[in-house]
C-alpha cells in the first residue's frame, strides 16, 4: 500500500530529531521537507539524507490555507506516484501543522497509509524554557487563527506561528479586545537552542515591536481572568450539595421565577444609570440565575448547562445564515425577515408566524406583534401612516368620551395606544423604555415639589394648584428633564 511518513524534526536543536525519525529517513528516497527555514534541517544534511524543500508554495499562496493545501495535495500525489514517501515539519506533526491534517483527512480515500512517528514538539522545550508546569491550564493557539485567540482568558496561552512583526500586530489587535495594553506577554525565540535564543517579556502594546520575532518565535500570554463558566458551576454544585447552602438545596425552579425576573429588571436599571461597576455586578447576578436553573435541571436529568450552551449556540448559526452560510442579507429588516422565516420553518407545528406571548407586558407584547408583521411587509411603508392613524384614534377616542360609551372608550383608548407604539417603532424608539424614563421623570418631578411642601411644614393638599404647578415648573427647571 501507498504510504506517508510524517516526520517531525524537533523543536530546533538538531540533536532533538528521533533515532527513529532519522532511520526512516536514510530508507525513503523521496523525502519533502516544509520549510529549510528551521535549524533542526542541519541534522538532515549531516546525514547526507537528500530532500525536496517547499517552500515555493509560500511564494505562489495568497494565504497560509492555500498553501497548506497545495502542500497536502503535492505530498499525496507524490506518494501516488511514488509509492512511499516522508513529510518532514518542524517541532512535531501533530502540532499545528495544518498540512498534515489536510494529509490524514484525505490519504484514506485515496488509498494512502500515513504513519506519524513521534517527535518532540516545540511545547515541551516552550514549557521548559518558561518553566510552565503542564499540568496546568495551558492551551495552544495558532496566530494564524485570530478567531480564537480570546477563547479562553482564564488560561495560560501558548500562542505559536508568529513569524514576523505583522503577524504579531496582528495577534495584539486581536488579544486587545480583551486584554488590557498593559497584560505582561513572553516572547521566546529559539526554544531548546543551545544558541542564538531570545527571551522578553514587554507589555501586549509592545508585542509588533520587537524586530527580532521570526517562524522560531512564541508567545506566552498569562491568564487574564481567576474562574470560568466551570467554576462558577462548581460552586453552584457545591452549593445545591448536602454540605452546601440549606437555602440553596431548598430551591427549585418555581420558587427561583421571581429572582429570575427581578435581576433582569436590575440589569436594566443599571443600564439607564449608566453605572458600569453595577452593570457587570448585576450582569453576574442574572448568569447565576442562569446557572442556578441548569443545575437543578441538570440533577433532574433533564438537561445541563451545556446543553443551554450547544442549542443557543447553535439556534444562532442556523438563524445568521447571512453570517454562517451563504444567504445575503444586507439591512436589519432583511435580518429580521430571515430571522421569523427560519423561526417559522424550525416550529412547523405552529400553523402562524404570529405569536403573542401573554407573559409579557404589554407594551412590549405590541411592539414585538408590530416587529412580526412589519417583517412580512405588513406595514405603512413609511412613518406617515403611522402619524395618520395616530391622528384617526385620537379623534375616535374624543367621540366615544363625548357619547359616554364606557367599553368603547377602553377600547379606543387602547387602540390609541397601540397606535403610539407603532410610530415609537417608526421612531426607532422602545416604547417600553420612553414610558420608563417618562415615568422616572414624573416621579422625579414629583418628589421636588413633596419636598418644597415638606420644607414649608405642610401637606400638599394644603396647596392651591397653581402653587403646586409653580413648584413643578421648577423642578422642570433645576432638573433639566
């Protein structure tokens, strides 16, 4: 059978090659290597073992991926026409080395065997020059793959691939989205190298900075962050334990509904006061929620806070196709319009896209009905028909006081308002939250004049109208709402 070797030359010390990995070698007559840029290629020419550098495919790529599939695609042709063959990587195959995945993923179809031997990887002489103990929460990254590189901030962070300054640039505009410009990051070039090996430590701002970074270089990136999702549910188990909390242990999912509701509302409120200490407080305070109703689910076997994780996951996938797939959507109507489509199809069982959740209060229960017609573009196509039937029920809840009809003028009066929260929508307005601010400045204004009348000794139905009304303009006035 057809077969590729793939071989790994070490982490850069020549010595650090396998006995094994040089014996194949001496064996195999067409031997292609990666890349000549690595000094464990030494011991390949000390032992006369000839080979066939890559490293062209870099100059014909546009991007890293391409040329790691034209790699792929070369080695599997040669082992097709040559039988056998060796693919030789620095530090080990098995670490990010993309074409060798491409390799394993695609040899068994075309009938190829591929055999790794085994080779030291630059994470063993990393963690040996930084004296990184392995047991801990270490996790390697690829500078290539900035998406992933805020994954895990409660780690410590091998981040390898970073061959040149503008790589690095690239990876510190990535980390300072979270990390903060002044976050210690080791450099190290050359790990296990008995020469020529640079270690620095400098503030993340400073990372594109060092000229000396080549395809030898990694950087560590200490943990940001103490705890994870992971222990904040292991303190929750431990709380729901027999030798956690008796409050905890006690509750359940209908005794929890109310803390449910009402660190949402503080959530908002922190939001409107635009306090940002209290926000991330609160924020943290409903997660607990959160987690605390998936564990007492989970003790149930009903389902597990991963499983809240994996379906929101990817219930957001499935409804951005414009993101995730290959569907075009440009403006948020067009978003939306997917949005309820996909929500229509995934409940089938539903026999309209239309739904009015009575939970909800009702302004907001309007303008989520509103959002649903308005998606299917049954809507004024611009806000002046909106105003105009703001106008009409006006005018037909003035004719159902006049003629005293008490049903009717419920009714009008509530069509009114639902007339108010659809232009609020063409206003680009939450109706729920103008009425809560309009609400807290009544209640501030209100307050003012109770204390004008308190620091005068009296009760406010002492007071004429016109006096109170006097007071009101002014807290109008020093309040500036």
């Amino acid at each position: 059978m057809k077969k590729i070797y793939l071989v790994g030359l070490g982490p850069g010390n020549p010595q650090a090659i396998t006995r094994q990995s040089l014996f194949m070698l001496k064996q195999i007559k067409h031997v292609y290597l990666r890349t000549v840029r690595h000094p464990g290629v030494k011991v390949l020419r000390d032992h006369h073992i000839s080979f066939k550098p890559l490293d062209f495919f870099y100059k014909r790529g546009e991007t890293f991926s391409e040329v790691y599939r034209q790699i792929a695609y070369f080695v599997l042709n040669a082992a097709l026409h040559f039988g056998t063959v060796a693919y030789v990587v620095p530090g080990s195959p098995l670490f990010a080395e993309k074409a060798v995945e491409i390799i394993m993923e695609k040899a068994g179809a075309v009938g190829v065997e591929c055999r790794v031997l085994p080779a030291v990887s630059f994470l063993e002489a990393v963690t040996a020059e930084l004296q990184l103990p392995r047991e801990k929460e270490l996790l390697v990254l690829d500078a290539l793959e900035t998406d992933k590189l805020l994954s895990a901030p409660d780690k410590n962070l091998l981040i390898m691939q970073a061959y040149n300054d503008r790589i690095a640039s690239t990876v510190k505009l990535e980390l300072l989205k979270l990390y903060p410009p002044e976050h210690p990051i080791t450099l190290l070039r050359g790990a296990g190298l008995p020469r020529n090996k640079r270690i620095a430590t400098v503030p993340l701002y400073q990372i594109d900075r060092q000229h000396w970074i080549d395809h030898l270089t990694t950087l560590y990136v200490p943990p940001l962050t103490r705890y994870n999702i992971s222990d904040l549910l292991q303190v929750m188990r431990i709380l729901r334990s027999e030798h956690g909390c008796p409050w905890d242990q006690e509750q359940d999912h209908i005794s929890l509904k109310p803390y449910l509701l009402e660190e949402a509302y503080e959530v908002l409120e922190a939001i409107d006061k635009g306090d940002k200490e209290n926000f991330c407080e609160e924020l943290g305070d409903l997660l607990l929620q959160i987690v605390f109703h998936s564990e007492i689910a989970a003790e149930s076997q009903d389902f597990t806070f991963y499983d809240v994780i994996e379906r929101i996951t990817e219930k957001l996938k499935r409804r951005h196709p414009h993101v995730f797939g290959n569907k075009e959507a440009k403006t948020a109507a067009e978003v939306l319009r997917t949005w309820e489509q996909i929500k229509k199809e995934e409940k089938k069982e539903r026999t309209s896209l239309f739904t009015v959740e009575t939970y909800l209060p009702a302004l907001l229960r309007a303008q989520k009905l509103q959002r649903q017609a308005s998606s299917v573009g049954f809507d004024w196509p611009e806000i002046k028909g909106a105003w105009e039937k703001l106008q009409e029920e006006l005018i037909e809840l003035k004719d159902a006081y006049n003629k005293g009809n008490a049903a009717k003028i419920e009714e009008e009066l509530g069509d009114l308002l639902f007339a108010v929260v659809n232009v609020a929508r063409f206003l680009d307005v939450d109706a729920e939250q103008a009425l809560a601010a309009a609400i807290n400045k009544f209640f501030q204004r209100l307050r003012f004049v109770e204390e004008q009348v308190q620091a005068e000794g009296g009760e406010m139905s002492d007071y004429s109208l016109e006096k109170l009304d006097e007071w009101w303009n002014l807290a109008k006035n020093q309040l500036k709402g």
